[in-house]
C-alpha cells in the first residue's frame, strides 16, 4: 500500500484526471495509414521476389536477408514518395469530422 500511495503523491493523479488530453487523432490516422501502406507495398515485394523463375548459382541466405531489409526500406519510400491512395482511402475513412478530440479522464460523479 506504501508504494502505492507514494506513487499517488509522486504524479498527483488526481491533478492529471482534471485536466483534458488533448488528442490530435488526424495526425496519428495518417502516420499509422502510411505505415500500413509501407507494410502493404513491403508484401507486394516480398511475392514478386518469390515468383523467381530459378535459383542462381550464388544465391543465399545472406542475400535472401539483405533482399528482405532491402524491401522493407523501399517500401517505406514508396509509401512516403509515391501515392498509391490506400493511406489517402484510410485517413479518408477513419478520419473524425472534428479536427481535434478532446478526451476528458475525470472520475464519474456519482448521483
């Protein structure tokens, strides 16, 4: 209970449970929408190097490696660089009509 109580006094909860957060959730929606467009773009790569007609004589383990980072980088550039629209469909669906949300943590009041 001790430690409790000294965390209690240590962030004054109650003070924090007053006060408003406020969330931009725009802006997370769309960097969560790029980042789901970079995984789905990192998919697409990894299956048009799957669909190799044959192996060369050199291949790897550490190329296979080197090819999968390789990917998950280009993917990133591309979901940043070019448009594909699936972050813009995304951010489009998910988006809130207010630009800002305000969420409030005040303890409910007991009638």
């Amino acid at each position: 209970m001790d430690s409790i109580s000294n965390i209690k006094n240590t962030f004054e909860i109650e003070k924090l449970l007053e006060k408003p957060i406020e969330i931009n959730k725009n802006s997370d929606l769309k960097k969560a929408a790029e980042e789901f467009e970079s995984l789905f773009i990192n998919e697409m790569l990894k299956r048009a190097n799957k669909a190799k007609l044959a192996n060369s004589l050199l291949t790897s383990e550490a190329q296979d490696t080197y090819t999968s980072m390789l990917n998950q980088e280009r993917s990133k550039q591309f979901a940043t660089s070019h448009n594909f629209g699936i972050a813009e469909a995304l951010v489009k669906q998910f988006s809130l009509k207010e630009k800002d949300l305000t969420v409030s943590l005040k303890k409910p009041v007991k009638e």
